[in-house]
C-alpha cells in the first residue's frame, strides 16, 4: 500500500520475507532467515509502537472536536 509522502508518521512497512531459495542451507551466521527475524521483530515494535501514537492522536483530536477547539 502506497504512503502519501506528506504524512509525518507514515505506518511502518513490514520486511519482505526471504524466499526459501535464499537461503543455502549451510550453516551461515547470520543466516538470511535469522537477519529477517530480527528484522521482523523491530518493525513489529515500530508498528505497536505507530499505533499508539495514531491512538493518541485520534483521541487528542476527538478530545479537542468536543471541546471546540
């Protein structure tokens, strides 16, 4: 999904999986699933941590709306 490049806090966008082909299946450290791992682990707390902030921001502007400001 395309991100409107004017957007200040843009969704953070998930690592593309290696396909098995890329991995050689001989011992390598770090090995390509290994680096996707790590990988997927910090987009998934980039990703939490994205939605909170889009929570927020949803709650502030609905606080600020019933307060007419």
């Amino acid at each position: 999904m395309p991100v409107r490049s004017d957007n200040p806090d843009p969704r953070p966008v998930a690592p593309q999986r290696p396909v098995n082909d890329e991995c050689c299946r001989s011992g390598c450290s770090p090995c390509v699933f290994d680096l996707y791992a790590e990988d997927l682990a910090v987009y998934e707390a980039a990703l939490r941590a994205w939605e909170e902030r889009q929570a927020s921001f949803k709650t502030t502007r609905a606080t600020r709306a019933r307060n007419g400001k």
